[in-house]
C-alpha cells in the first residue's frame, strides 16, 4: 500500500509540475525553462542532503542513477523536437505508453508474474494513459504516421529506461540517487543549451513558476523512489506514469481548459486501475 500511495503522489507532482513548466514554457521558452527547473531541482537536493547527511552508497548505483538522469532528459528533448515537427497527438500517448510499458515488462521478468487483479490494473493504466493524453479530434490512424513514431518511441525509452535504471539506484539510497540523476539531466541540459547555442535569459515573470516546476519535480521525483523501494517496479512506474491526468485536470481547474471526452474516459479508467492495483 505504501508504493500505491508513493506512485501516486509522484503522480500528482509530475502532473502539477508539467503544469507549472508549460507555463514557464510560455512565458520564456521550453528548453529554458527544463534547463532551470532541473537545476533548482538540483538545489533542493544539495540542501535536502546537507540537512539529512544520508550516507554516501557505492559508487555503480550512482553511476546507473546518472545515466537515468541523462536518459530521461534525452528522451523529454527528443519528446519536445517530436512534438515540433509531427503531431503532438502522436507524439504524446507513443511515448508515454513506452515509457510506462517497459517498467511492467521488465517489472514482470524481474518479480514474476503480479497476479490477475494486478496485470489487469496495468492494462487499465496503460488504456487511461494513452487516453488522457492523445488530443481531441485525432481520428487518423497511427500507422499513417509511422515515420513520425521513432522519435516519441526514442523519447518513451528513455523515459522507461530512467524508471528501471532509478528503480535498481534506489534500492541504496535516496537521497544520494536523487542527486545523482539529476546531476545527469543537468549536463544534458547544458550540453544542449551550448551546442544549440541557446538563449540563456528567462524574464523574471517566468522564474516563480520554474522555481515551482523544479520543487514540485524533484518532490514527484523522490515520491517514486520511495514508492519503487517499497513495492514492485511496475506498480511503482505505472502509477507514477498516470500523471498527465493531474496536468489535465489542473488546467481545468484553474485555466478553465475544456476536459475532452477521451480524457474524461482515461481518469475513469485510471481511478478503476488505481482499485485494481490496490486489491
């Protein structure tokens, strides 16, 4: 039951902070805006770990929660320059699909097979989460846009592979894994900033909301590292990945976004699987 509550409230973080980052991202630009929250991200973490003084693990899960850090930022760029030059309504549900299909398979060659009530939880997710976030009113098959699938495809891997790769670091440590990969995400950052020779200036109206994306991330973050050390890898990685349902819902809320239908579908979906997975 712990790893269900952890999952889901790094759910409602990552939901909340790609919130929080589309509209930093608006205001001052998406690549900026990641570079930023990542590396007050890093912050937080510093001072989580001067205050708590977590003992220094060995140094291979250090080294894999590094390259989960580095990986999942690849994937959220690849995501970002799919969503520039295809359909974002493609390039959205594919990669998090993939993201949150390759914890459960590799979940279930790891722990065995979760039970009847538990496989069909994950079927369920996996149906909520292609629902909540294709776009409304893309009926097009997704095999007329196959070359449009590597990169969202890429992009899903790398988010997958930093749920495995997290999931295996943080059986040492907390803390410390959390600095690790976001020390990872944050040399991407800046290897892609220098390369692309990018703008490094954010207007001051965009610094509250990337001061709150980067709290709200590294929070969900250490929710799902909490939630892979205390229950299975794919319980913990498919309810984590349920998070576009809180973005969808927050910008009904307080941007007064009309909710789609298959959207609304997906939460019902996702509010049975959360019952499925708790039996």
């Amino acid at each position: 039951m712990l790893s269900i509550i952890y999952g889901l409230s790094a759910a409602l973080g990552w939901g909340a902070a790609d919130f929080t980052g589309g509209l930093a991202s608006r205001r001052t630009g998406a690549y900026r805006a990641v570079f930023y929250s990542e590396a007050i991200g890093l912050i937080f973490i510093i001072i989580a770990l001067l205050v708590i003084r977590e003992p220094l693990p060995i140094l291979l899960p250090l080294g894999m929660a590094v390259l989960a850090g580095a990986l999942g930022t690849t994937g959220l760029l690849m995501l970002f320059h799919a969503m520039a030059i295809g359909k974002m309504s493609i390039a959205t549900p594919v990669s998090a699909l993939m993201a949150a299909t390759l914890p459960v398979v590799v979940g279930t060659l790891l722990a065995g097979f979760p039970g009847l009530l538990t496989f069909l939880g994950f079927i369920l997710s996996l149906s909520a989460i292609w629902l909540i976030s294709r776009e409304e009113g893309n009926h097009s098959r997704i095999l007329e846009h196959i070359n449009e699938l590597r990169l969202p495809l890429l992009a899903g891997l790398g988010f997958g592979t930093y749920f495995i790769l997290v999931h295996q670091a943080a059986q040492q440590s907390t803390y410390w894994t959390m600095l690790a990969s976001r020390i990872g995400g944050v040399l991407v950052m800046v290897m892609f900033m220098l390369a692309r020779q990018k703008n490094w200036q954010v207007s001051k109206d965009a610094w509250p909301l990337i001061v709150m994306n980067g709290f709200l991330d590294i929070t969900a973050n250490g929710f799902y590292i909490l939630a892979s050390q205390n229950g299975r890898l794919d319980v913990a990685a498919i309810l984590s990945t349920l998070y576009p349902a809180a973005t969808v819902l927050l910008a009904a809320i307080l941007l007064k976004e009309r909710v789609a239908r298959s959207q609304a579908i997906g939460i019902v979906l996702a509010m049975v699987a959360i019952v499925f997975l708790t039996i």
